[in-house]
C-alpha cells in the first residue's frame, strides 16, 4: 500500500505510516482538552513498527502530564506546536494525531473515550451550520 503521510504545522516535522490503522478514537479526557486546546483530540492507533520519522525527529519535544492524566504523555514539534505522533503508554502502539496526516488514513473515528470528562458545552459539529470560511464575531 502507498504510506499514509504526515507532518507538523511548520512542516519541520514529518513522517510515513506504512500500515492500515488499528482505531480512530475521540478522546475526551481533560488531558487532550488541555493538550489540544480544544473539545477533544482526534487520534489513531497504528501497529507499533508501521511508523518512520522522515523529517525533524530532533524537534520532538514530550511532556508528561502530572496533573489531569498523570503519566499522559504529549509530544509535539519545538518549533510550531502541533501535536506529533507519540508511543502509546504500554508501547504497543502509535497515537497519532489525525490532523497532522495529509493524506487519507481510510478510516472514519469509531467511538468517544473518557465521555465521563467531556466539556459541557460540547455540540457534536453536524447539529451546527456550516460555513465555508470564517464567520466574525
Ligand atoms: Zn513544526
Ligand atoms: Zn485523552
């Protein structure tokens, strides 16, 4: 199969996942609202060998959160911010950020995790109009 490929917002990081992916999850915990900035993350899970760094491995920077889900790790490029992909806690997996890809990883997210701790003013984006551009305040 052709690899799925990926990369940071400044472009300095990038990499190619040579296999299909295991899951597509929401995750809601307050650790991905904090780490995202917003409702929710959007990650995949891809088999532990399937992922290559092709560019900027050394801009990786992790943090370990202590607080909302000690032991949650982050990782994201020095340089712009963006969240890049990061081993799973039990290293048997890829968590990667499904907005970093560019291109289509052919799976549509699944399920929502850790709803326990979703932000109460969540609205599930197809109850909401649609614009094609921004709208100002
Ligand atoms: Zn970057
Ligand atoms: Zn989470």
């Amino acid at each position: 199969m052709k690899p799925i490929t990926g990369s940071c917002l400044c472009g300095s990081v990038a990499f190619e996942i040579s296999a299909a992916p295991l899951m597509f999850l929401y995750c809601h915990c307050r650790s991905c609202q904090k780490s995202s900035g917003t409702a929710h993350a959007a990650n995949l899970a891809f088999p532990k060998d399937s992922m290559k760094w092709t560019q900027g491995e050394d801009l990786i920077q992790v943090f370990i959160d202590s607080k909302d889900n000690p032991g949650h790790p982050r990782s994201f490029c020095r340089n712009c911010g963006s969240p890049v992909p990061k081993r799973s806690r039990n290293q048997q997996f890829w968590v990667v950020p499904s907005g970093s890809l560019d291109s289509d990883p052919g799976m549509k997210p699944q399920a929502n995790i850790y709803w326990a701790e979703h932000v109460p003013w969540y609205v599930p984006s197809d109850e909401i109009p649609k614009n094609e551009g921004a709208i100002t305040p």
